[in-house]
C-alpha cells in the first residue's frame, strides 16, 4: 500500500474550475493548502472532459461573476493572442455569443502556475482514502 502525509490547512478534493479556485483563493488568503487531483492535469470537464466553453461570466450587460475564475479565464486568453466577446452588447436569447473559448492545454499551465505561485500543493494521481484525528485537527 502506497500512502504519503500532506499537513494542510485546507485540503481541496478535486482539481477542476470550482477546486482549482477555492484553491487558489484559500492559499491567497494564507491557508497552507493542497489540491487532490485524481487524474493527471487540473481543469476538469473543462480541459479533460474537452469542453472549452467556460460558464457565463456576464449578464444583462453586466458582469456577475469575477474572482480568480475569471482572472485565469481571461490570462488564457490573452496569452493566447485573443479576445473576450463585448460583454456590454445584449444578445438576447442567443446567449450562448458570450461564452469564451479557450485553449485548454494553455488553460491547464496557467491554472498550474498560478496554483503553484500561490503556493498550493498539487497532488495528482492521487485520492483521500482516509483522514485523521490528530489532537482535535483533523
């Protein structure tokens, strides 16, 4: 049996959109903090499971959701030499003009740099089995 002991504060389990930014943002707010991935890269469905459409970001002409998500949304972008749709312009029904198409292999190394700076511990190929009561910590 294979076992290895990370101490953490917070501990993250699974390393896809909603994983990698509570990740982030638990580690930028000065929790010791490891990401549990059991595959081989972070993105989840949006990377592994091919589907390079991230959520809505933008509403009504407006924006809704902002944060870390966003911000390496929109580093993918830019790096990869292209353009956020004009979130300002209504389209009505036809929302699906103001998903942003991203590179998903570029997506994965921005998400890893960013996680790795912010100094999260990733851990892929690997999944909890088990957690322990240490003294009242767990």
């Amino acid at each position: 049996m294979f076992t290895t002991k990370t101490r953490a504060e917070i501990a993250v389990v699974g390393g896809g959109a909603a994983g990698i930014a509570a990740s982030l943002q638990a580690s930028r707010a000065g929790a010791k903090t490891v990401l549990v991935e059991q595959g081989f890269q972070v993105g989840g469905n949006m990377t592994t499971g091919g589907v390079g459409w991230p959520g809505l970001f933008h509403a009504w002409g407006r924006q809704i959701i902002d944060g870390c998500a966003y911000e390496l949304i929109t580093n993918t972008v830019v790096s990869a030499g292209g353009q956020l749709p004009d979130f300002t312009k209504p389209v009505g029904i036809k929302h699906w003009h103001h998903q942003i198409k991203i590179n998903m292999p570029l997506y994965v190394l921005i998400a890893e740099e960013a996680l790795t700076l912010a100094g999260v511990a990733i851990k892929y190929h690997a999944s909890p089995v088990s957690i322990k009561d240490e003294s009242g910590r767990w």
